[in-house]
C-alpha cells in the first residue's frame, strides 16, 4: 500500500479517482479548501488536508510521505471567471506541487490537462501531437500547466500528462444542458450539427489516469484519454433522444445569427458583471470539430474504454432521473 495524493478530490472527477484508488487498497491524502464538503471522502477513507495549493509553503509542509500525486484540480472556465485566477491554480498551483513532488522524490506525478489545449481540430481526428491552439485564457492557463510539468520530467520527475475529452457520466451535471430540453421537447439545434464532438465516460477516464500513473511508458508522455468513438452533434442528440425515449428532435436554427447574438449579450452581461444566459462558449459547441485519436494511449498504455456512448449516456439519464433533476 502507498500512500497517493488527490488534488481536487471534492469535484467529479478527482472524487472518483480518490473512490477508485481507495478501493484498490491504496491509502489515500486529498488536498482540500476548508470550505469544501469533505463528508463522503471521510466516510470512504480519505485523509483530507485543509491545504491552499496556491502557498508553497502550505503544499510543502503538508507533502510528507506522498509518493503519488494525481493533480486534478484546476481553475475552471466560467463566463465571469477572473483570468488571474487560471493562472494563479492552473499554472503557479502545479508549480507549488510540482516543487514539493521534486524535494520528496515521488514515484510519478500525474498531471491533468485538456485538449482543449489544442483548440478546434480541423483535421480530426487529433493524436496528442496536433499543433497547439487554445481558444481561450482558460485553455492557455492549461497549456501553461502542461508545458511546466513536462518540463519538470526533462528534470527528473517522473511525470504523465492526461488530456481527457468530454466528460461525463453519473455524479456529472454538466450536460443536463443537453439531456433537459431534448426530455422536454424543445432542444434546437444551431447550425447543420455535423460538427463532431467526442465524449468520455468517467470509469474510462479513471482507468486512463491510473494506467498513466502506472506504465513506465508513461513517463514524459501525453495521452489523450477518450472514449471508443466520436460523432458529430446531430448523432450525439439523436442518441440522448433514444436514451430517453423521446422523438428525436428536428428544430433547427442557423449558426451565424445565433452566435453574433451570443457575443452581443455576452458583452452586454460583463459590462453589467452578470452571467450571460448566452454566450459564444456555449453556441460554439454546435461548430467546432472536438474529435481525437485515442491509439497512443491504447498502444504505450494498454487503455481500452469500455463503456461505449450510447450505455454511458443511458447510465448518465438513469442517474439523474434518480436525483429527480431531470
């Protein structure tokens, strides 16, 4: 049994990975603000640490004894986000860790980026070594995060760097914005929905961060770490509608009107400080090519998602109508 350190044990992912790596005998530190429910991770074994990842200091005194670090916690993009903020956790947080990780000699440092770091993929699908273009100060943020712990692999650390695609999956609420209006009849779609998109279902992922925290090929690589396949959005509603035993919906809207509208009320809701009801993120997702290629992770790492789309949307539609939000 080693003893592994979570960063951002209290969100979706980073709560499941804690759950699994528990379950596998491992014994297992989070890294937590004080503020944050910290409930279920005690009642599953977790040691949780009021620790400010942003303070060396802080992450230096609290990193005895970890010989694993999986760093999942990230300054997340929100259309009110202060652009300080990524920098401050995506970047200057995984340089405290990555720090504490190099004085103490850990076994493997395990870093979470995105692909978002590589921005639209006009010629899908992306292997992990498509030019990099990220779209936003988010996704430069990661970028920066990624290109800082592969720098400390050149060091000696030996780091991995996983890129998940889409995730979803029970516990997740991001994509009730899809699942609601398609269960209430009145999802439109904007523009043709021939753009692909590529999801991940959450049990996938976990078995990609593990492998990467496991493999010596791992070390000093990038991996993108997907599900089985890729769609474009049309196929993507059209599954969720079957998932719910709903008609597959027809309505239609032009892209261009609708995104020019996007930017207008975005401007208009920062320049008030309120969050937009719609804004360019959010219309894009219906014209930019989001699909990758999966094979390096399958070939160096031995990865094989199973949890196909259409049963990890169906598992995702079961949960939430077991929490009544749906």
């Amino acid at each position: 049994m080693i003893k592994v350190l979570v960063t951002g044990a209290t969100g979706f992912t980073g709560g499941k990975l804690a759950q699994r790596l528990v379950a596998d005998g491992h014994e297992v530190v989070a890294f937590v603000r004080p503020s944050s429910d910290t409930k279920h991770l005690r009642e599953i074994g977790v040691e949780c640490r009021a620790v400010d990842i942003r303070d060396p200091n802080d992450v230096m005194r609290n990193f005895v004894r970890v010989q694993k670090v999986f760093h999942i916690a990230a300054a997340y993009r929100s259309e009110l986000a202060d652009r300080a903020e990524f920098r401050t956790v995506n970047v200057d947080a995984t340089k405290n860790l990555l720090d504490a990780a190099y004085k103490y000699g850990v076994d493997r440092f395990v870093h979470c980026s995105t692909v978002g770091v590589q921005g639209e993929i006009e010629a899908p699908p992306a292997s992990e070594d498509y030019r990099l273009k990220p779209g936003d100060h988010y996704q430069e943020s990661k970028l920066d995060g990624e290109r800082l712990a592969l720098e400390y692999s050149r060091s000696g650390l030996p780091v991995s760097v996983v890129r998940p695609v889409g995730i979803y999956g029970p516990g997740d609420t991001r994509f009730l914005k899809l699942f609601r209006p398609i269960q209430r009849g009145r999802f439109v779609m904007v523009g043709t929905g021939e753009s692909l998109y590529h999801m991940t279902y959450i049990d996938d992922l976990i078995d990609g961060f593990i492998l990467a925290g496991e493999r010596f090929e791992a070390l000093g690589e990038v991996f993108t770490i997907a599900g089985p396949e890729y769609t474009t959005v049309r196929e993507l509603v059209d599954t969720i509608a079957d998932v719910l035993g709903r008609s597959r919906p027809r309505m239609r809207v032009p892209f261009k009107p609708v995104y020019w509208a996007s930017v207008i009320c975005d401007n208009i809701c920062r320049a008030a400080n309120v969050s937009p009801p719609l804004y360019p993120r959010r219309v894009e997702f219906f014209h930019l090519d989001r699909a990758f290629s999966i094979a390096k992770a399958q070939q160096l790492l031995g990865y094989q998602p199973k949890v196909g789309l259409s049963d990890g949307l169906a598992r995702t539609a079961a949960w939430y109508r077991h929490e009544g939000i749906l």
